[in-house]
C-alpha cells in the first residue's frame, strides 16, 4: 500500500551507513537514545524532525502526536469526521511508536516538544485536516464553490477546537511522567528542558525557535551550530489561496478568545503581553493598536500553515 506524503515523515530514520554519530561539542546533554519529536499537531515539529533525521545522529529519530488513548480516539475521530483516514492513521503510527516505547523500560528518550498560539495552531489544525472535515474540499475550491463562509460555519461548528488546551495534561505527562506545568516557563529564553526518569524532555515556544534553536539544542542534545530545514510552509499548500482569505476575514468572538487565551496553557507559556498581541489579531486589530510585541512574529501564522 502506497502510504499518504505525510506518513513518511512520521515513520522512524535511523542511522545510515557510515554515518557517525554526532558529537556533543561540550553541551550539557547528549545524544545518547532515540529521539521523538512529540507534540500537538501544526506547530512547526516538521521543521525540528526533518533537521533532526538529516543530521546523521547514529539512534532513531520518531515524530509523533499522539502517543495515549489510540482506541478511544480513533472511535472519536469516526463519529467526528466524514472521512477520518488520515487521523487514523495518525493514531496507528502513535500506537506502534507507544509500543516500541513499552518494549524496554530501561532505554532512555530524548523528548523534543513544541507548543504554539493555541489559536493559531488551532486554524492551522483544521485547515490541515479540512478534507477529513469537508471530502470534496478541493474540487469545490477549484470550480469557485465554497468560501469563507462556509469554512467558518464548519470551524465553528465541526472541529474540535479547544483539542491543543488539554493535550499537555492528555497525552504528554500521561506517557511521560513530565508535568511541564511544574514550575513558570522562562519566556525570555523561549525554551525549558526536564529530566525525569528515562525521559529528557525539550519544551519549545515555535515563536521563538529561530531565535533559541542554537542555544536549546545544545543544551538539551549537545549539537552546536544547528540550522533548521523549512518544512511544511504555507506556500506549498493547495488550500494556500483559501486560506488567507479565511484568515484575513476571521474576526473570532470574546467568549472563544477568553477560553483559549485564559487557559491554562496559553497563561504558561505566554505573557500577559503577548496573549494582547495575539487577541488583537484574531479580534480584528482595533483603533489605537499598533505594533506587535517583541520577538513575536508579525502575523501568527505567516509562513506556517
């Protein structure tokens, strides 16, 4: 069976032959067991992933989202969604990953996971998984037939939005044991590293990753110098003209805003400041505001869909 584009980024790289295994140029951490870039989906873990896979480390490299629960959600995403197979099979490769994890208590993992605006990793989720939500999608959209309109009533209305709140809490410290909530995240850094029993885990802000990328790899990992691939950017899309349309139009209720942006999660991670900034967009931007907080990109989903 041909597998879908996105599996192949799912399914383990290991060493090639007569690769060496990187060395940890004087870094805190090191190589030293398979690696999982593990997180919710549409922050930016392709990016990490690929980098990661093409360095020639000599362990495995896995990226995962969904390591927990597999029968439970995939009974979900049946009753959710009209055509669910590639959440399927998302939760299949999950489950073969979760298994080789159990496989031997003692091996040690290098956890990498990234966390992003819960809104917009939230539009950027459903514009990924908008086939599964709408199956005639992209024929629709090439004769001119579907709009922002009626994206909106089925974002609204069909997808499960609040997902990426929770999934710290569901799936993440559920499998390893690390609560990332344990103490205030450094947002100056934009990166935290954890250690706890055979799991070593790397938290990442995405909106912060090029500046940190160096820094946070070397600690956690020992790799110096780290250059991350582009991957899964927005002008490759199909859906890419649809998209900013939806976008530039999306103008989301105070209620939606004070769920995702009073969550747990989002108070975290991020700082009162910056929480403004990303409400002021997906608001719609209201007289008197200007500029954007520091360090934060000028639109949260430029580049990134």
């Amino acid at each position: 069976m041909k597998l879908p584009g996105f599996m192949y980024r799912l399914l383990a790289r290991g060493p090639k032959e007569g690769e060496v295994k990187a060395r940890a140029a004087g870094g805190a951490g090191k190589v030293d067991g398979p690696i999982i870039v593990y997180n919710m989906g549409k922050v930016g873990s392709r990016s990490v992933y690929e980098t990661l896979a093409g360095l020639g480390l000599g362990v495995e490299v896995y990226h995962s989202h969904m390591l927990y629960d597999h029968d439970n959600m995939a009974e979900l995403v049946k009753k959710r969604f009209a055509n669910p197979a590639v959440s399927l099979a998302v939760i299949e490769q999950g489950r073969a990953l979760k298994k080789t994890v159990d496989e031997d208590p003692d091996r040690r993992w290098s956890i990498i996971t990234l966390v992003r605006d819960p809104v917009a990793q939230t539009v950027s989720r459903f514009f990924q998984g908008i086939e599964q939500v709408i199956p005639d999608i992209r024929g629709r959209v090439d004769s001119g037939a579907v709009g922002a309109d009626e994206l909106m009533d089925a974002f609204s209305t069909k997808f499960p939005r609040q997902a990426a709140l929770t999934w710290f809490e569901r799936q993440f410290e559920t499998v390893t044991g690390v609560d990332v909530y344990s103490r205030p995240f450094p947002v100056d850094k934009g990166y935290d590293i954890f250690r706890a029993g055979r799991f070593s885990v790397l938290v990442v802000r995405i909106e912060d990753l090029d500046r940190c990328a160096e820094a946070a790899f070397h600690e956690f990992l020992g790799i110096k110098g780290i250059c991350l691939k582009k991957a899964n950017v927005g002008d490759e899309k199909w859906y890419r003209g649809l998209y900013r349309e939806f976008v530039s139009r999306l103008e989301l209720p105070a209620d939606f805003l004070d769920e995702m942006y009073g969550s747990r999660l989002a108070r975290h991670f991020y700082s009162p400041a910056e929480i403004a900034g990303f409400r002021s967009r997906w608001a719609g931007r209201r007289p008197g505001q200007t500029g954007r907080p520091h360090g934060l990109p000028e639109h949260p989903t430029k580049g990134l869909l």
